[in-house]
C-alpha cells in the first residue's frame, strides 16, 4: 500500500498492489467473471449513500447561516442582500434535493426500483455539498488564508474544516460515479437515449 | 500595449515561464516549499538576481520605471508555473505603497530590490473584511516619534516579512475616508506581535497586533487612503495577470490530458459532452486575459473608471479561474485531486486568490458603486 497524498490534505487514499496474493476459495464474491456486475450493484448502493448524506445538507445550512452572522463593518454578512439570496437559493435547492429523497424512500418502501433515480440524488447533493461549501467558505473572509497557524499561532475557529470540506467536496463528483458518467446513466436508463 | 504585448513584454514574460518550469517542477515544489526554508530563500534570490523586483520601481527610485502592463506579462509568466514567491506584493504592492515615503522608504525599496528584505502591507483590520477604509488602529505623536496601536486581521504575504507598511489613523472617525496614514514597522519592532499562518496556496501571510509600535510615516499625514486604494488596485491587476497565466495551464494541461487518456477503447477527449467543457474553459480564458488587459490600462485613468474597471475585472478574472480549475481537475477524474499533479495546486491558487485583497461579491458592490456614479455624470 502506498498512501496518496490529496489537495484536501486528509489522508483518505491509498494505491493498492497486489503481487501474486493467495486468498481462499472461499473469498471469491458469488461466481467468477461477475465482478463488474456486481460493482455495478455496489455502487448503485453507493450512490443511495448520497441520499442519506443529502439529509446533512440541512445542517450545512445552518453552519453557512452561523458563519454569515459575522459582522462586517457593523453589518451582519446574512443581513447583506446579495448574501442572504445565496443562502436562500442554496436552502431551496437543499429543500429539493431532500424532497426528492424522502420521495425516492417512499417508492422503495412501497417496494418500487428507484431505477436511475439513485444517480439524480448522487448528482444534485455532490454540486449542493460544492456550493454549499463554497458558501461557507466566502463567509469567513480574509481569514481563509490562515489555514494552518505557524508556531501555534491560534486560527479561525472554522479552520481548517471549511476549506479541507471545500477541497474535499471536489472529490464528490468524480468517485461513485463521476458526474458525466451519472449523465451517461440518466440519459441511457432513464430517457432512454 | 494595447491589447498585445510588446517584444520586450513577451520576453519578461516567456522568461518567467521558463524560470517556473525550470525551479519550480512539481517535484521540487512538493518535496521542498513549506518544507525546507533554504529552498525558499533560494528562490527568491533567483527572483531578486533577475531585477524582477526592479520592475515596478520608479528609475529616480533605482528601479527599471515598468508600466503596469510590464508586470502583468511577468505576473503572468510566474502564474504559468506558480511561483508561490511573494512576488505581487514586494514587486508591486509595496512599491506602489512607497511611492511618496521619502528615505525611510529608499532604504527598504532599495533592500526588496536586492532581495535582502521582505515586506507585506497591513491593511486590513478585525470585522472590517477589506474596507481599507476601515482603519481604528491608532498612530500618536509622541517626543518627535510616532506609536502604533490596534490590530490587522490579515497581512497578504506577511509570514516572512521583514517590514510591514501599515495604515494607521492620525485623524478622523473609524471608517472616515481623511485622516489615515500609512507607517513602516520593523518587524521585530518592540510592542508588534506577528500571528503567522500557512494558506493552501503555501503563501504565508500574517495577523499584526500592536501595542505601542514605533513607526516611521510613509506617505502624507492624514492623506494616505488614494495611495493605499491605488497601489492595491494595481495588486489586483497583477494577481489578475497571474490567475491568467494559471487558468491558462491547468486548461492546456486538460486538453493534453483529454487527448492522452483512453477510456471505453477511444481518447475521453473524443466525447462530444468533454470537447464542449474544454472549449468553455478556453473561452473562460480568453474572457480572462481581455479584462485582465482592460483593467491594467485603466490603471492610470481617474478614479472611478479605475474603480469601475479593475472591480470588473476581479470578479470576472475569479469566476473564470474558479470554473476553469475546477473542471480541470474534475476532467482528470481521480488524479485531478492528487498531489502529485499540478492541476489541483493551480485550483488552490485560485481559490485563495478570490480572497486576495477582496471576494467578487464585494467587488461586484464596488463595479456597482462606481458605474452608477460613472453613469450619473453628465456625457
Ligand atoms: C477520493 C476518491 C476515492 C475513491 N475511492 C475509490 C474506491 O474506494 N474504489 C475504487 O475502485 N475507486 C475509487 N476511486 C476511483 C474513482 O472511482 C475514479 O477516480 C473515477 O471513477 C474516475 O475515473 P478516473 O479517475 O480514471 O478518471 P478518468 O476516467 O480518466 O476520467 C477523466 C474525466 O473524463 C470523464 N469521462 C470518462 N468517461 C467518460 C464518458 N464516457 N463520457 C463522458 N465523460 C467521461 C470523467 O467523468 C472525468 O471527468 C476513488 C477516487 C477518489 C478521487
């Protein structure tokens, strides 16, 4: 294993080289030959995981909402209206997404396949979870620079969280599926194009 | 220059692109900057030793008297590659700074010149964001000698100045546009406490609280705001001119990367949904460079069509840098985000660079200001 080192300065990847490794019988997933079907089931999963995460986007909202309490010139950030209508359009899109899902939930409840649907979700919280970050992160100001204090100096208290969560969210559009390939799945699955 | 460089800017700024790649290679810059203090002497000695420094000085000051649009083809040239050097801010912001400070100001021009000193511009103070207006930190005359006190959140490049130039109040209400001077602060200045911090970009940059500072007046008492209004607008131009040079790398690095990468049996570049991305990025960049020029030429005009201009031309310059990096490390798909390659390094820059010395949204409120006014003069 080799530890890959990432813009967002969190370690959360490796490569991985396999030399002749001998695993049991036993280990072998379902049958022989079948791994990419059956990937391709994960990742459908995976992409439902997207859904469940789209439910914390409220709570993003409501960090965004605190960092633009910040005063500036003796006026609250949120209280500028240029900032406040980003807030809100970036709320409603949230309420969307969220709509969406405990739609989808509901369908899967009643025992119906969400078919490509998994993808929408994956698409819609990955550029949420981007704007939303970006959000925050223009709420902080100047003091987005100080991402690391040097000889212990004592940071912003969003840092480094904010801009590590604005690194990170880039990520989300290109694992489980990058976004263009998502496009490829709705457009071919669901429009049948 | 028009809207094209002359032979000599072109020079400046291919010497600029093949200093970058020739210093700073991904490697190098990986293995070494943050890392290894040496190496980044080092490499401001280079810069220093080919007169970069000089660019921007007048010549009656021992500089080379360049124009505005001289520095942008440099700035330009160091974006290609970039050179994390606090290159804008001691080859021009400080420059620009000094222009009226007489020989206390010689003598640290003289020493960025020679690269043996570093100097970054306190501007900036706590719940203030980028107002330089905004000044309560306190200048008072005492036995023929002034003292600073009060705070600025943040020094752009300060981590490893040797003297800060520091707007400070001799007059006047906090957010009164009279009454502000501008002072040289060593920094080991008994009373100054320097706050250093490492941004993603590896720029270092600091936070200032002084309690008693002595300081030496740089510019007229009390007249100080145009000069500070005015040297960081041509900050701004030069951070534009970089953000030009590094939106236009990571884009040709994309298009090399969609030509090169097979997936699915073909080149991903021959996906029409790509080309179509690829080209948005190319268009991006060309909006980029024309404001960019249009702004830097504006630099002498009066105020507010300056204002009007370079405020345009922030916000423009850091929507473009930001969509253009972002889809180039969204179209290297995994490898875009990794170290190693210099793709997500030009994102980082661009991200900061939206908080350099103001974000778009403030800006869009001063390009709104100054049209409105531009607008209401008679023809
Ligand atoms: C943080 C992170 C974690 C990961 N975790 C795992 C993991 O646990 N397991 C694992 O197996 N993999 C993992 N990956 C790998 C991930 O699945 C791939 O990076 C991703 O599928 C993109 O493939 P690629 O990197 O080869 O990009 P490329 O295939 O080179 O894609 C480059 C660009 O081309 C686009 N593109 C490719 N094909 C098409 C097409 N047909 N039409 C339109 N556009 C196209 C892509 O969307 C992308 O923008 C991870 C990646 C990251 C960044």
């Amino acid at each position: 294993m080799r530890p890959i080192a990432t813009m967002d300065e969190k370690h959360h990847t490796n490569e991985v080289f396999l030399d002749d490794v001998r695993i049991p019988l036993g280990n072998l997933v379902g049958e022989e030959g079948r791994g990419w079907t059956y990937g391709k089931v994960l990742l459908d999963r995976e992409r439902m995981v997207a859904a469940c995460n789209a439910i914390f986007l409220t709570q993003m909202a409501r960090g965004i909402r605190r960092a633009a309490e910040r005063k500036l010139g003796g006026i609250a950030l949120i209280d500028r209206p240029i900032v406040a209508a980003k807030i809100a359009q970036f709320e409603i899109e949230v309420q969307a997404l969220q709509a969406m899902v405990l739609r989808l939930m509901d369908e899967a409840a009643r025992g119906a396949d969400s078919g490509p649907r998994g993808s929408m979700v994956k698409l819609r919280w990955s550029q949420l979870l981007q704007s939303g970050m970006s959000l925050w992160l223009g709420a902080i100001g100047p003091e987005a620079a100080h991402f690391e204090g040097l000889d212990g100096a004592p940071g912003h208290f969003d840092m480094p969280y904010a801009l590590q969560g604005a690194l990170y969210s880039r990520v989300t559009t290109i694992y489980g599926g990058s976004s263009e390939i998502q496009h490829n799945i709705i457009a071919r699955r669901a429009l049948g194009l | 220059m028009d809207f094209v460089y002359s032979d000599e800017q072109q020079m400046l700024r291919d010497a600029a692109i093949r200093y970058g790649g020739q210093a700073w290679s991904v490697t190098d810059r990986i293995a070494n900057l943050g890392r290894n203090e040496q190496w980044s002497r080092q490499r401001w000695a280079e810069i220093a030793e080919m007169g970069w420094l000089m660019l921007a000085v007048p010549e009656d000051r021992g500089g080379l008297g360049g124009n505005p649009a001289d520095v942008m083809a440099l700035a330009e040239g160091l974006g290609r590659n970039l050179v994390a050097s606090p290159f804008v801010t001691n080859g021009a912001l400080v420059p620009a700074l000094l222009t009226h400070a007489g020989e206390a100001g010689d003598e640290v021009l003289v020493a960025i010149m020679a690269g043996t000193a570093r100097a970054a511009a306190g501007l900036i103070e706590p719940d203030a964001g980028y107002n330089t207006a905004s000044v309560a930190t306190e200048a008072r005359l005492a036995d023929g000698a002034y003292r600073l006190n009060g705070a600025k959140a943040h020094v752009e490049d300060g981590g490893d100045a040797d003297w800060f130039v520091v707007s400070a109040r001799t007059g006047g209400g906090a957010a009164d546009r009279d009454g502000i001077s501008l002072f040289l602060v060593a920094r080991d200045a008994p009373g100054l406490v320097v706050e250093r911090f490492r941004s993603v970009d590896q720029h270092r940059h600091a936070r200032l609280r002084l309690d008693g500072v002595p300081a030496i007046p740089v510019a007229p008492l009390d007249e100080a705001l145009p000069i500070i209004e005015a040297a960081v607008d041509r900050a701004i131009c030069a951070h534009l001119a970089e953000a030009v040079g590094s939106m236009e790398a990571a884009s040709e690095a994309t298009l090399e990367y969609l030509r090169t990468r097979h997936q699915f049996g073909v080149p991903i570049g021959s996906f029409q949904v790509l080309q179509h991305r690829a080209v948005d990025m190319a268009v991006f960049c060309e909006e980029a460079r024309s404001i960019t020029c249009w702004a830097t030429l504006s630099l002498d005009h009066p105020r507010l069509e300056r204002r009007r201009a370079v405020s345009a031309a922030k916000v423009r310059v850091g929507q473009a840098g930001l969509h253009v990096t972002r889809d180039a490390v969204q179209l290297h798909g995994g490898i875009g985000v990794c170290e190693e390659l210099l793709v997500s390094h030009h994102l980082r820059r661009q991200m900061m660079l939206e908080f350099t010395h103001g974000t778009s949204d403030m800006h869009i409120g001063l390009f709104e200001a100054a049209n409105r006014a531009l607008l209401a003069q008679p023809a």
